[in-house]
C-alpha cells in the first residue's frame, strides 16, 4: 500500500525543480501547478496551467514536469492536464516567490 501523502511529497519536491525559464522562480512556487490526485496504484494525475498560452515553453515544460514525476518512486504513471481556466495570475504565487522576484 503506498502512502499517498508521502508520495505527494516526493511529487511536489521533484516538481519543484521545473522552472519558467523566464522567471527565476520553481513552478510550484509559482502556483503553476494546481492540483495533485493520486490513486490506489501510484498513477498521479497533474492539472497545471502556463503563465500564458503564448508561453515558450508550452510544448517543453508539461513534458519535463510529466517525465520528472514519472521518475519518483512508486509513481506508476502520470496523467498531466494542461488548463487555462482559472488563468493563472500573480497572486497564485506563494509569498516566497513574490518575496524572490520583488513583489513584496
């Protein structure tokens, strides 16, 4: 039996080294990432969404984050949803990334 809690921890701190290359900041900490479901069986189901849909790295970035958490042990699949609605804003962001680019 897999500690879900425990594995969303593992998730969330391999997705914190997925960075906009825009912005010096990780996309966890941007509030990029919106939610983390994770069944019975260690599949992981990632609804995240983009500073924009004109964002550079709109191909790229959903692939590294799918394939970085595939990497995390007892994780069997992932299944990642790339949303626009909400959109994301600035105040998505946690108080450390407005802390590291300023905005406080």
């Amino acid at each position: 039996m897999i500690d879900k809690g425990k594995l969303e921890q593992e998730i969330i701190q391999k997705i914190k080294t997925c960075y906009d290359p825009e912005i010096p900041v990780d996309i966890w900490e941007l509030g990029l990432i919106y939610d983390i479901k994770i069944d019975e069986d260690g599949n992981s189901y990632i609804k995240m969404t983009l500073t924009s849909p004109h964002c550079p790295v709109a191909e790229s970035l959903p692939k590294e984050v799918k394939e970085k958490v595939k990497s995390v042990k007892d994780v069997k699949d992932v299944y990642l949803d790339l949303v626009w609605e909400p959109p994301w804003s600035m105040d998505k962001m946690t108080e450390e990334a407005k802390l590291e680019l300023g905005f406080l």
